[in-house]
C-alpha cells in the first residue's frame, strides 16, 4: 500500500509537469503565429532555441530553413531533458549555463550561414547582370555586321566566349573572386568597343545620307551645346563660294591672271573639251594655282570635277555642267578682284622680282659685261677696303628680294670688321651687282633692310653711310635685304625716319642718337 501510494503521487507530479510544459509551449506558439509564422516552423524554432521566444522569432524572421537549424526537434528535446536533468542533480544549474552557450554557438552559426546564402545570391545575380550586358552589346555588333556585310569576330563577341555562363557556384572561393576581376576587366573592355563600333557605324551612316555632318558633330552639340560648326564651304550657295574663293586668291596675281584666262577660254568655246580639261601636274599649273589658297575651290565652284574613274590627275568641266550665269559671276568676281589694292601690290612685287633676277643674273654671268659695265663696278670694288682674313671680322650677307624667291645668284657674302662703314658694304654691292643697284637705292625706290630686326624697317643709305657697322648694329651678325619700298618710305617721309634703322649689336647706339 505504501508503494501503491508512492507510486501515485510520483505519477501525478510528472502529468502536472507535463501539462503545464505543454500550456507554456501552447502559449509561446501562439504568440509567434500571431506574428504570422506557420506552426510547423515555429514548433522546430523553439525545440532548436530551448522554448526562448525571441530567439525563435529572429530565427523564423531570418529564414532559416529546418535543416539550418542548429538541433533538430529530438536534439533539442535531448538537450532539454539533459539540462532538467542536469539541474536536477546540481543545485548551482551549470548545466543549463552549458546548454545556453551551446545554443548561443547554433544561433552564430546559423546567422553567418545565412550570410553566405546571401552573399552568394548576390555575386550570382551580379555575374548574371554582366552576361545580360554583353549579350546585349553582341546583338549591337551583329546589326552592324549585318549592314557592312563584314564577318570578322567583334571583341564583344570574342569576350563574352571567355566569360563563365554557368554561373556554378562550386568552384572554390579564391577561383571564384579571380575569374570575376578577369570578367569585369574583359567586360569593361568589350563594352567600350561595341559602344565605338555603333558610334562609328552610326556616324558613317549620317555622313553619306548628310554632307553636312561630320563625325564629330554630334559629339561636339553634346558636350558643347553652345558652341556652333561654321558651315562648309561646299554647303554654301555658289555664288557665295565663288565670291570667297576669288577674294582669297587676289594677293597672287599669275593665279588670278591663269582662272581669268581659262573661264574667259571656256565662255568662248564651251564645246572645246582642251579648254574644259585642266592637268594639275602640268608645270605653270602646278606654280602659279594649284597650291594657292582658294585656286581649285573656285575651279570647283565652277562645276569642274577631279576625274576619280582616269588614272589621270586633271580637273574636268563635263559640257552638261557648264553654266553661263557661274562663268560670268566667276569672271566678274576675278575682275574686281584685279582692281584690289592686294592685287595691284602683287603685280608691284612681281615687277620687281623680275628686276632683281635680272640683276643677280648679271652679277653670275660677268663676262657679258660691257666694257663700261666692267670698268664702274672696279671703281666700286677700289674703293672697298680688302677683306679681312679668315678667323677675322665677320660674314656680311645680301639677300636680293624674298628669300622664297629663290632669286638665282641673289645672295652676296664677304667679311668685314667692325669699323668698316655702311659706304664700304655699298661700294662692296656696287661691285657686285653694278651702278643701277646703288641708284635705285639711293632713289629710295628700293630700300636696304636690316632682316634681323623684327619687324623689318628701311636704312637710310645716304644718312648711314659714314657710321661704323657697328655702330649701326650691323656688326658682327649683320644680315642685310633689298626690298620694295613703301610709299611713305619712296616719297620721302620724314615722320618716320626716328624710327627706321636698328640699334643692335655690340657697343651699338640708342635709335635717338641714330635719328
């Protein structure tokens, strides 16, 4: 009866333990599924916490599957029995304290899991998006291919061959991280060279159906919507190209003279093709037009065309094209252009190029000389002190007209010291190149230069011609021209002889002590 007793009392503390377990487990259940989470997850969350709430509720809010949990439902009801036991038999608890910090160490550990699900997600949601890209960019390069009929690989194309498109996970971490910098870099670099592929086909395409575009225009409005391209000459109306193209040509007189005779040729006899053809590696063409600014444009104003079909290199007026109204607009144009000041100084400078040819010419050919000829440039040459010897003085040079003239024995050299006089080098030039030279600069219709001196301004000879060149500044890098005189200068201008001269070189005077 006792153990009858015994056994009773024993059996009904264990159902009351029981019952108040199982109304403590009802009510932390129904807590989570008021956060609506499903029952079955919620039974597996508090068997892996120990029946903690909040840490099932961080659990079921990372989403944890079931087998990410730390324990399963018969661990975690091992472990509980294991801790009530454990308390059971020590009074201090520690075993409950051993149970917690192993709980504590699931919880890390499934967190950081979660982490990693998560990491990994992104890396293949990022390398998904890349291959979109490229593929994308290929789909570019094979339009364009299309309508250039070209079948060469595209770097695009040839990239996105190399790219892993599996997206397999499986590959160790440090594989993983290398392929993925080496596909950024080729991706990177495959999209710049679809992206220059379209801009070039697009803009090739826009230039053949619009003259007036070019390959940068777009580009340009973009990032300086401010700024506007100056329409091409090719786009402007005829007769305002023709009007331009004259206005450039006037300064160069042979090549005004050669477009006047030919449109004036080709107006007379349209039906004439000698008059319509023009050679450009004819020899005249070639120095007097064809690279003068302004000469073909006119010529192409003008409806003449380069023949692209002929091996030939000519410029061809067909009979169709040949337009009364643009010949007399461009013969007209020509004709003023013949009444300009430009012109009429080029014609001045012409003339006198000739002159100094004519003189160098007779400075290299002395034995054509006449006796009189020979005998005034002795007397020149007597009253010149002699050369000094080499290692001595210093070179005097004489340039006869432009330098791009090129004027044939228009250059004269000599040594002179430094206190020779500017009488001793024109007597030295008198002997050179005769009487006329001497006379014409003392006339002032031509002037002596000093070239060195910037800009370049007349000496005057007769004011000049005791001072000592190195007085002058024309010692001991003295650099002399013969140059057309100005108007000013050929009539006498007082007003500016303060200024003409040079005042360089050693020991030189100050230009108010000159003028």
């Amino acid at each position: 009866m006792v153990l009858r007793k015994f056994f009773n009392n024993a059996t009904g503390g264990l159902l009351t333990a029981l019952t108040s377990n199982n109304n403590t487990n009802s009510e932390e259940i129904q807590q989570l599924e008021a956060m609506g989470f499903p029952r079955e997850r919620i039974v597996h969350a508090l068997n892996a916490t120990d029946n903690n709430v909040e840490r099932a509720a961080e659990l079921l809010l990372l989403g944890v599957s079931e087998a990410d949990y730390p324990t399963s439902s018969t661990a975690a009801a091992a472990t509980a029995a294991n801790g009530h036991n454990a308390r059971d038999n020590n009074g201090n608890g520690n075993g409950g304290t051993h149970v917690a910090a192993h709980n504590e160490d699931q919880m890390r550990r499934a967190i950081e899991e979660s982490l990693q699900v998560n990491q990994r997600q992104e890396a293949n949601n990022l390398r998904r998006a890349e291959v979109a890209s490229l593929q994308n960019n290929k789909n570019i390069k094979n339009k364009a291919k299309v309508v250039n009929k070209k079948t060469s690989k595209t770097p695009a194309v040839a990239s996105a061959n190399v790219i892993d498109l599996t997206g397999d996970d499986s590959k160790p971490a440090a594989t993983i991280s290398k392929t993925k910098r080496n596909t950024a870099v080729k991706s990177a670099a495959a999209v710049n060279a679809g992206k220059a592929a379209v801009s070039r086909f697009s803009n090739n395409k826009n230039t053949t159906n619009n003259n007036n575009s070019s390959p940068t225009s777009k580009t340009l409005s973009q990032t300086h919507p401010n700024v506007k391209l100056p329409t091409k000459l090719q786009s402007k109306s005829k007769e305002e190209q023709i009007l331009r193209t004259a206005n450039r040509v006037k300064p160069h007189v042979m090549a005004v003279d050669t477009l006047l005779r030919v449109l004036l040729s080709v107006r007379s006899s349209p039906d004439n093709i000698k008059f319509r053809v023009i050679d450009r590696s004819n020899v005249n063409y070639v120095q007097y037009v064809r690279d003068v600014p302004g000469a073909e444009d006119l010529l192409l104003a003008m409806n003449y065309r380069r023949n692209s079909h002929s091996s030939k290199n000519e410029l061809r007026l067909e009979r169709h094209l040949v337009d009364d109204a643009l010949l007399y607009l461009g013969i007209s144009a020509l004709e003023q252009m013949r009444e300009s000041e430009e012109y009429k100084l080029g014609k001045k400078l012409r003339a006198f190029h000739a002159e100094m040819r004519r003189i160098g010419k007779g400075q290299k050919e002395q034995q054509n000389l006449t006796e009189g000829e020979m005998e005034v440039r002795l007397q020149y040459l007597t009253k010149c002190p002699n050369e000094p010897p080499v290692g001595r003085g210093a070179i005097m040079n004489v340039q006869l007209g432009d330098e791009r003239e090129k004027i044939d024995g228009g250059l004269a050299s000599r040594r002179f010291d430094g206190d020779d006089t500017l009488a001793d080098v024109l007597n030295w030039l008198g002997g050179c190149y005769g009487d006329e030279l001497l006379e014409r600069l003392r006339s002032r219709e031509w002037c002596l230069c000093d070239l060195n001196r910037y800009p370049i301004l007349p000496l005057d000879v007769e004011k000049h011609q005791n001072k000592t060149l190195q007085y002058i500044g024309l010692f001991p890098s003295g650099k002399l021209g013969v140059r057309l005189s100005e108007d000013s200068w050929r009539d006498g201008d007082e007003i500016m002889d303060d200024i003409h001269g040079s005042a360089r070189g050693l020991g030189a005077a100050s230009r108010s002590m000159l003028y």
